[in-house]
C-alpha cells in the first residue's frame, strides 16, 4: 500500500504529514505520533468486552512503515502510548518487545499523557525516555494536551480530531491534522480509537484529512 504525504509549512518550519495519521519533521528526522493506545483492545478484552485481536499488530506495522519510508533517528510520542494498565498483557508487551527489538537504534520519547499515568510506566524494554510537557524540541513545543507555549509553535494530540465532510447524500468522519496560528493537533495513531469532530471548534484553522491513503487539505 502507497501512502500520500504531504508536506507543509507549519510556523516557518515543514513537516510532513502522513495519511498514517502521524508527521515528520525532515530537518531533525523526527516522527511525532500522538495517542497510539497500544493494547487498547486487550484492554476491553480484559473487561468483558468481545472485541478481536489486531489493533496492536496493525499499529506497529503501520510504525513499521513510517520508519522504511522516513528513515527517522527519533520518534516522539505525544502521549497514551499504551492505554490502560491491562495493556500490560504479555501478548501486547511481547509484541512491543519484538518491535523494539528490530529498532534498537531509534531514539523514542515519550511526552507524558492521562492514559500513560492509568496505564503504568512503560516496559523497560522499550527504552523510552520519559519527559513532561511542554518539552522543547528544536522550534516546537511538544505537548499531550492542545495548548500555547510562548516562544515555539506546539504540537499535541489527545483531542482526536476528526472533520467532517458532506455532500447532499452522504457524510464521512475523517481523521484531521489541525493547525492555528501557533498550535496544532495531530490525529490520533491508533486504529482502535474515536474521535471529537472539529468543525466549529477549529474555525480559521487549517485542516487536513486523511481519506484512505491521502492527505488532503480541505481548510487552508
């Protein structure tokens, strides 16, 4: 499967954006991957809620892709890595494992989330370097929770934005990357998760959508 990227400029600086619902920084070879939620579905599993197996695989593989085609060295993660504490299941942390295993060169931080602080610290085995928000990282301002930080243009998840677009028959809701003046949010990575439609909420923003493998601008 080809994904379409395209790239942007975002308060002077470009990045890339993904129909893999994540964004590359080209200048620090940087991936920024907002609320992932690994384990969601073993989660609802452990709950009594009969959900199938297979958010996890596709989401590392999905990761897997970004990483063949960016080559990034680093790759933040903007929050709710994992998503509860029953993502601790060793069929989720063998997979983590593995996927580590086969990027022992990456350099992985994590800005810290409300899912992160439920669900535990990370395995050890992932060798995240945990930081607290906002964390400055060259002209942005790394954070889980939209906000503004005086001085660099921030980048959040959390929200899980999702525009939707309509024609007289019909209406879909589709993830979106939001950008303001001097803040943005990412859509969310994992394939397991809702979403809180924007339309009003983002209003003077620049919006694009990820419909299948493109990326489109709908509000520029």
């Amino acid at each position: 499967m080809m994904l379409e990227a395209l790239t942007v400029d975002i308060g002077g600086h470009a990045l890339v954006l993904s129909a893999a619902r994540a964004a590359f920084d080209p200048v620090r070879q940087t991936l920024f991957i907002a609320d992932a939620h690994i384990g969601k579905d073993a989660v609802f599993r452990a709950r009594g809620i009969p959900v199938p197996e297979g958010s996890t695989g596709e989401t590392l593989a999905r990761l897997d892709m970004l990483i063949s085609i960016h080559r990034p060295a680093t790759i933040v993660f903007l929050g709710d890595l994992l998503h509860a504490r029953e993502s601790h299941a060793l069929t989720t942390l063998g997979a983590l494992a593995e996927w580590r295993e086969r990027h022992a060169g990456l350099r992985l931080i994590l800005v810290e989330g409300n899912h992160d602080r439920h669900a535990g610290g990370p395995p050890d085995a992932l060798a995240l370097e945990m930081v607290e928000a906002p964390y400055r990282f060259g002209p942005w301002a790394l954070c889980h929770y939209p906000q503004r930080v005086t001085g660099a243009y921030a980048l959040a998840g959390h929200e899980h934005p999702v525009y939707r677009v309509a024609t007289r028959l019909d209406s879909a809701r589709l993830p979106c990357f939001r950008f303001g003046a001097d803040a943005g949010v990412l859509p969310a990575f994992g394939g397991f998760t809702g979403g809180f439609e924007v339309n009003e909420s983002a209003r003077g923003e620049r919006i694009f959508v990820v419909a299948g493998d493109r990326v489109m601008a709908v509000r520029t």
